[in-house]
C-alpha cells in the first residue's frame, strides 16, 4: 500500500504548485484601478500622466517624473510585459522589490528601459544588489548606482514593441530584453511592489503578466 500511496502524494503537490503558478494580469486592459500613482512634488494628477488608451494599453506622458505602482506586493515571481517608444525613444524603467514607495523615487530595483540600456541595474534610492560595488577609483556610492548588462542592446526600433522578462526568486533577479539575458544580480529584499516609470517622453506598455 506505501508504493501506491506516495506517487499520488507526489502528483497533489505537483498539481498544487501548478495551481500556485497560474499567469495572473496585473493590469487588466481597462483601467488602472489596481495601481498608484506617484507624480514628483504632485505637481499634476496622476491620471493626467498615467493613462489607458482605447486599445487597451498603459500610456505613462514622460513628464512630469514619476511612477505608477501596484497596491500589491510580489515576491518569486516572474514578470513579463511589452513596450514601446510612442515618438522618440528616451527614458523609462520598470521597478520591482520596492520596499518604500517614496516621491519622486522608490526605494527599490530598477530594470532600465532607457534607450541602448534596457537591461540595466538602477539601485534607487538607497536599495542594493549584493553584486554591487564601488567603480576603481570611487569612494563615495553614486546617488544612482549601476550593474551594466551583460550584451550589447537587443533593443528594437523606435515604435516597435519590445519583450522584457524579470525573474526574481528568493532575491535571485535575472532580466532578459527580447529573449536575450541582459542582467542577473541578487537581492537580500524579496518582496515588493513593481512599478512603471513616467521619465522623458511618452511610453506604452501592454501585456502585463505576473507568474
């Protein structure tokens, strides 16, 4: 009766962690009901930089700085999403681990979008990565301190849509842009709340799913 009965416990636990990973849309194609909004100093609505277009995607201005991020916190997961330039390509990011939600910066990871630097490291606002250190010749940590990634820019053209993937389990984080690995480090924060940022000019962003 033992060889019979341990297969089947196998199978539950498999069929529980098959449940437990099911994708799930942390924007759901209609509104921004499920996020915040940060905007710096508050110099405008929130709603008047974040926005949902008729087709379904998230439209983040560029201006005023800011961000936008959810009301809940994640932890081991795995993030994928889409963007793209709307005009000229410039600056964005996607923020994850944000333990403080902070004006007109997070205390969290950033995972650049910038132009030719999608896939770096951003430590804001006083977060860390145990693989960061010091450049030669520094002695005083930079107000925003990088990990470059790992290849050359697999970035597409302005206004084509772009794929990045963010894992980060048990603190372990790895981002790929385009199917291309950029970037891995690990976190001693493993959890938080992710955000989009609105940093120089307008940005799109759709096909939010969080595993």
């Amino acid at each position: 009766m033992q060889t019979t009965k341990l297969p089947i416990v196998i199978l539950f636990a498999l069929l529980l962690t098959g449940c437990g990973q099911q994708p799930e849309k942390i924007f759901n194609g209609k509104d921004l009901s499920n996020w915040n909004f940060v905007v710096e100093n508050n110099a405008v609505p929130g709603d008047q930089v974040y926005t949902v277009t008729e087709e379904g995607v998230i439209s983040i201005k560029g201006e005023p700085l800011g961000y936008m991020y959810t009301k809940e916190k994640y932890g081991n997961f795995t993030l994928e999403l889409e963007y793209r330039w709307e005009g000229e390509a410039t600056n964005s990011g996607v923020f994850i681990l944000i333990e403080d939600p902070a004006n007109p910066f997070p205390r969290g990871i950033e995972c650049q979008l910038a132009a030719g630097k999608a896939g770096d490291f951003v430590l804001l606002n006083g977060s860390d990565l145990n693989e960061y250190t010091l450049p030669e010749g520094i002695t005083e940590r930079p107000k925003f301190p990088v990990i470059g990634k790992m290849q050359p820019s697999s970035e597409k053209p302005t206004g084509e849509w772009n794929k990045m993937k963010i894992t980060a389990i048990d603190g372990a984080i790895s981002v790929y842009v385009n199917d291309i690995l950029q970037n891995q480090a690990t976190s001693k924060v493993k959890e938080g709340h992710i955000g989009l940022q609105s940093e120089g000019k307008e940005v799109h962003f759709r096909n939010l799913v969080i595993r």
